[in-house]
C-alpha cells in the first residue's frame, strides 16, 4: 500500500473512532497521529504505525492490539482475527 493510501484510511478510521467516543461522551486527545480515549474501564491509545502500515492500540482492557488493513474486508484486521471496531465496540460497552 502507498503510503498516502495507509495515512488517509488510517485517518479516516480515527475519525470514525472519535465519532464513537463523542456519542459515548468519552474525552479524547489527538496529538500527532496518537489517540488517546479517556473511558470508564481507563485509557485506550491508537496509533498509526506508518512503517509496518498497521494501526496500533493499546486497550486497559483486552492489552496491545496490530491491525491491518484487509482490502477484500475494508477493515482493520488483527493477527488474532479481531476486526478493530467490533473490538472496541465489545469493550466500550
């Protein structure tokens, strides 16, 4: 993948999980393409990690997490087999 193509999907998945964190009222910081999600369970940190074309996150609740993108599923798949949102979907409920 371009790398251009891995930063504008990568952002596009941030905006997606800030979307959620808003309709969840969790506070959320964004600096330098690090999320950092403030939640009841405690703080969630995502990451693009750009030289492996992976998102990365680190969860109070489930540990750290490597996802890549699957083209044929348009979503972040991680070597576990977890998709990203429905992860975080099980653990921000």
């Amino acid at each position: 993948m371009e790398a251009l193509t891995f930063n504008k999907i990568a952002n596009e998945t941030f905006n997606q999980i800030i979307e959620i964190s808003d309709r969840k009222e969790f506070d959320y910081d964004l600096i330098n393409d690090v999320l950092c999600i403030y939640t009841t369970h405690g703080e969630y940190v995502v990451n693009k990690h750009a030289p492996t074309e992976q998102v990365w996150l680190s969860s109070p609740m489930s540990g750290g997490h490597h996802f890549i993108w699957d083209q044929n599923l348009k979503s972040w798949i991680s070597a576990k087999g977890q998709e990203l949102f429905d992860l975080l979907d099980k653990e921000f409920n």
